[in-house]
C-alpha cells in the first residue's frame, strides 16, 4: 500500500480487520478478505502483494483507531487536571469506539 491512502485500500483494510477479528488468524487469508471486501483477486494484489502487508495495513488501522479514540476523548474533556482519568477511561472503552480493532487486539 506504501502511503496510499484510497477508499478501496481502506475498504481492503476494513474487511481484512471484521476477518482477522471474526475468523483468528489461523483463518486470514488473500480470498477470504477479497470476499468480505468485495474486491477482485486483482484488485486486492493491486494494494497488498501478500497477507503480511493486509495484516501491516491492519496494525497501523488498529493504532490509528486507539490514536484518535484518545484524542476524540481529550477533546471532549481537555482539563489538564482529569487528563490521566480521560485517558484510562478511553482506553478502558476503546471496544466501543472500535469493536473489531478490539477483539484484534485481544487474540493470543
């Protein structure tokens, strides 16, 4: 993907994430998350040559994800006083915010 920031690729990355979250990662593979994507073979090899750069693609998506559940959080209450509070809570409920990034984030 190399710093391409596109709907289909963000699409890809999508579907790569409800998969490696629905299926683990014994079961991640380039057809399953074509399917779920709904993007040809060819279009998928387009924007990832292999499952290591969709499953990269996913880490730097998760973190993202977390990185603006965090500022999201910070912006709703900013107090340099309740900082801490606002960041633990947040981090505490970051499955609400990103459901699938979570259960990615707590496989084996």
């Amino acid at each position: 993907m190399a710093g391409q920031t596109n709907g289909t690729a963000n699409k890809i990355v999508e579907a790569a994430l409800h998969t490696l979250a629905r299926q683990g990662p014994e079961n991640f593979s380039m057809a399953g998350i074509g399917r779920q994507a709904g993007v040809s073979r060819r279009t998928l090899y387009r924007y990832f040559h292999n499952s290591d750069e969709v499953l990269q693609a996913v880490a730097v998506h998760v973190g993202d994800s977390y990185t603006n559940a965090i500022e999201a959080a910070v912006a709703a209450d900013p107090a340099p006083e309740r900082r801490v509070e606002v960041l633990l809570y947040a981090t505490a409920h970051f499955g609400d915010y990103a459901p699938a990034a979570l259960a990615v984030l707590q496989m084996d």
